[in-house]
C-alpha cells in the first residue's frame, strides 16, 4: 500500500504539468489567431488606403495595363505609359531607363 499512495502525488504533479503544458498551446493558438487577424486587418486597411481612386500615383510603380513598347538598346519591355521617351527624327522611342536613352542618342550622334 506504501507503493500505491507514493506514486499517487506523483501522477497527480504530472497531471498537472500535462494540463498545464495543453492549456499553454490553446492560448498561443488564441493569441496567435487574434493577432493574425489583427494584422490582416492592417494590411488590408493599408491596402485600401494606397489604391483610393484620384490618389496620385507612386513615381516608382509600373502600370498594370497598357501598350508595351520594346527598348532598342537592351531590349526589355516597358509600359509606355511608365517609359523615358525621346522623339528622335519625329518618331518616339521609348527606353526603360536613362541609360538606355542616352546610350540610344549617343549612337545616334555618331
């Protein structure tokens, strides 16, 4: 009978620990699905608030939309509404970069 009842506080301390150790991942779950939600509220309000209709847009960023016109010196692609023109001999030419165009225009001085 000695055994039987020094092993029960033993079983009852790691009961403990093992209701201890579920109840701690049920609240980080809780928490991290609070702050998840949080944060894409963020996001999205974020979102919205760099898209809104009549807002200026970034200097930096590429139209979604739009005729692609081809660099003639490195050959990419670039949106004409976002490319660096030059009008040379009457006719518009559209370069990706500043780079572009002047390579472009000093072999054309030539």
């Amino acid at each position: 009978m000695d055994v039987v009842a020094a092993d029960s506080p033993r079983r009852s301390n790691m009961f403990r620990v093992i209701i201890y150790l579920l109840l701690t991942v049920v609240a980080i779950s809780v928490l991290r699905s609070i702050v998840g939600i949080f944060l894409k509220g963020v996001a999205q309000a974020m979102k919205a608030g760099s898209g809104a209709p009549g807002a200026p847009r970034a200097s930096n960023q590429v139209p979604l939309t739009g005729e692609l016109k081809k660099d003639p010196v490195c050959g990419t692609y670039i949106a004409a509404a976002s490319s660096i023109k030059e009008t040379v001999a009457g006719e518009t030419i559209h370069f990706c970069s500043a780079q572009c165009r002047d390579k472009y225009v000093a072999t054309m001085a030539h």
